[in-house]
C-alpha cells in the first residue's frame, strides 16, 4: 500500500509541473507580443530555444534517480571499501577549517580515509587550526596531514600538492568552508561502486549561513542549481561542473590528467580560477561519466555582502566563459545529444540576456511602454516562483520563495556581468581575497 505521505508529495510535484509547464507557454506567448519579434529571426530564436530550454529542465528531473541505495554502505561491510583521501586547500579560514576537517574524519563511511589540509599561505591562525585538528581528530585509520605553503601560491596549487600527497582511490575534495552530512561520504563513493565507467561525482550543496536576505536568495538559487539543473544532467551522466564545495573522483581518474589541468593556460596566462569546471572538463573529454548524488548533502558558507557577493560573481562568469567556450564546448557534442543541445543552448543564453534587456526592456521603458515593462517582471517572478515551487516539490527547500528577488535582482542587475565578463576575461585575480 502506498505511504500516504509519499502519495502526497507526488501529487504536489505533478501539480507543480503542470503548473510549471502551463506557464512556461502563456509566458512565452505573451513575450512574443511584447517584444514584437515577428520579423527578428535571431530574437525568435533565442526566445524558442530558451523556452524549450526552460521547459525541459524540470521535466528531466522526472528520469533523475539518486540510484545506490542496493549498494549503499553507510551502515555496511568495511571490508574491501575504497581508500577515501579528502583534500582541502585553504587561505584565512581559522574560523571554519577547523570545523570542516572534523566532519571529514567524523563521517560515518566505515573504510579507511586520510585528510590532506594545506595552508595557502594564510596570514592568520589557519595553520594552527590545521595543526590543532591534525592532533585532536587525527587517528590510525583517519589520518590528518598538513601541508604548508609559506607564500600564497592559489587554490589550483594547493589541490595539487593534495593530489600528490594522497594516496586514497577516491578523492574527495572539499572547500575550507564546507561542512560534510556524516552519511555523504558513504553515499557519493556508493555511486563509484555501482558503475564502474563514472569517474566523478558531485554532491549536493546547501547553504550554510542563512540568516541574511542575500544568504536566503543563494539558498534559493543552490537549490534550482542543484536539484533540477544537475539532476538533469545526470540523467546522461553529463554533469558539467563538479563544484569544489564537495565533490569526488576517482583517483585514478585525476592523477591521468593532473598535470595537463595543473598547467592550463588561457591566452597565455596560468588559470587561477574555474579549477573544480576545469576538472570537471578533463574528466569528461577523456570519456567519463559525470553524475550527481543528491543524497550526498553538505553546506556550505556563501557571502553575506553584496560587494563580495557581486565580485565572485564576476569570478564565477569569467570561468565559465572560459572553461565553456574554450573548453567544453569542444568535445561536449560527443555526448548525449539532449545533453549536448542542453548545454549549447545554456551557453548561449547568458550572452544573449543582455541584448535581450536592452532591446526589450531598456528600449520599452525608452518609449514609455511601462505596462509590457511590467508584465515582464511580474511573469519573471511568477517563472522563477514555478521554478522554485518545483525544487520544493522535491526536497521541501525552505527558501524557495527567495528565488523570485534573485531572478528580479539577476535580471536587471548582474545580467549586466556577462559583457563585463568577457572583457576582463584575461584578468586572472581571485576578486574575493
């Protein structure tokens, strides 16, 4: 007999993609009017491939399944289980590394794991608080090493000492500000064990600090990028970015292209940034599967500023622009071809945006047109609120109605970005440090 509580909830996600899928055509229907395109082939095209976008992606989510219960190994046999080898690298982090190593050695996974920590020549007490964890949490079967840099050298260079210091079958790399679910680890290295062609996995991130407005709207926003973006991109084992928050490789896996990601350049200059996209690109164009574990939960700390907040932003866009067009855009057409034209279309959309703004809003506002100018904001919000009903349908994710004020604040403000983006795209500092 089925659970009355399960029955409910699917209830509420069907109704939730109806709605989804009945408002995604009256919306653009009514943008078709607005922004008067009958004669603009390039405008309908971009209008139709992001609709049929858009459309798809919570549909998707409908073949997506966290599949590894048969061999989940949280309260399992020890024996036989892979080495599992965390490595963080981190600058001024004394208030959080502390806290992130110890949900590394305390998780519940029941083989053998190290914890690689290394300071990138932090100027405050991160060092000693690497030290103190390695001498409190430290045990035979969970290791703690600490790696110094005396100068700060950048994040790619401290996952690389990490790489070459461990010795694990699986790496587990996790952000100095990330807090590990004492099941996640068991949950992501259950999903290596059940198909052997998978050479990465991303976990599922949630925001630590949500007391602000700013925080909740990430939370919001986490919640769509996680749940039903790369959830629908695991359907074709095509995730195209396993984030540095939590993630985990298969060794082997890592160590055949260390030293080529390592060595990326980009127009002649080092990357410093876009390392966990980077990676992510490797696996995938040397023919592994890349898939996502939302069982596999951890938080993490977001900017409470908005100067911060705006400058990894700019950071996140120019990675992006970097590792999608001059990277994955390359071999991402061997994949599976709902996977290869989802992630075409996605690279294009944020280029366009901009245009799109000026053309259909700048200049409607210009003309005195505030009513069409209206509508779009109100169906915005009303989309972005459909979006965010559904990632609840899924997960119960209380900030969901946050996603309206980002999509608004996102539309009209860091849309802007992307053409900055792409002029300081050889600009390689970090922005937030």
């Amino acid at each position: 007999m089925t659970n009355p509580l399960i029955k409910s909830r699917l209830h509420f996600f069907l109704a939730s993609l109806v709605f989804f899928i009945i408002f995604e055509f009256i919306f653009f229907y009514k943008l078709v009017q607005i922004f008067n395109v009958q004669h603009v082939v390039w405008i309908q095209v971009y209008m139709v491939l992001t609709t049929l976008f858009l459309l798809s992606r919570p549909i998707m989510t409908l073949f997506y399944k966290d599949d590894h219960t048969e061999y989940d190994i949280a309260k399992g046999d020890t024996k036989n289980l892979p080495k599992v080898s965390f490595i963080i690298a981190a600058k001024n982090e004394e208030d959080s590394i502390f806290r992130t190593i110890k949900t590394c050695v305390e998780s519940e996974y029941k083989g053998e794991t190290e914890c690689i920590v290394v300071d990138d020549g932090s100027t405050d007490k991160t060092l000693d608080e690497m030290r103190r964890a390695a001498q409190e949490l430290g045990t035979t079967r969970k290791k703690i090493e600490v790696v110094h840099f005396e100068v700060n050298q950048g994040k790619r260079e401290g996952m690389y000492a990490g790489v070459k210091k461990a010795n694990g079958d699986i790496f587990v790399f996790v952000d100095s500000d990330s807090f590990l679910k004492s099941d996640a680890v068991s949950h992501i290295v259950s999903h290596f064990l059940k198909d052997s062609r998978l050479g990465a996995v991303s976990g599922n991130t949630m925001v630590e600090n949500r007391e602000t407005f700013l925080a909740k709207m990430q939370s919001a926003r986490y919640s769509i990028s996680f749940d039903i973006f790369k959830a629908c991109e695991s359907v074709f084992g095509a995730v195209t970015c396993c984030p540095g928050c939590f993630s985990a490789y298969r060794a082997d896996v890592v160590l055949s292209v260390i030293e080529d990601w390592k060595n990326r350049q980009f127009f002649g200059s080092k990357a410093t940034f876009g390392d966990d996209r980077s990676l992510t690109n490797f696996v995938l164009d040397t023919g592994w599967k890349v898939s996502y574990c939302r069982g596999a939960e951890a938080t993490t700390v977001v900017p409470d500023n908005y100067r911060k907040f705006i400058k990894q932003q700019l950071r996140w866009k120019k990675s992006w622009i970097r590792e999608g067009f001059f990277g994955a855009a390359r071999f991402m057409w061997k994949q599976h071809p709902v996977a290869s034209a989802s992630f075409y279309v996605n690279l294009i959309i944020p280029i366009v945006g901009p245009f799109i703004v000026v053309s259909g809003l700048l200049l409607k506002i210009a003309g005195g047109e505030w009513q069409n100018v209206l509508f779009f904001v109100v169906s915005v919000s009303v989309l972005s609120f459909a979006y965010g009903l559904f990632t609840y349908s899924l997960t119960r994710q209380k900030d969901f109605i946050y996603a309206v004020p980002f999509t608004i604040f996102y539309s009209f403000f860091l849309v802007w970005q992307m053409p900055w983006a792409i002029l300081k795209i050889k600009d390689t500092s970090w922005g937030t440090r």
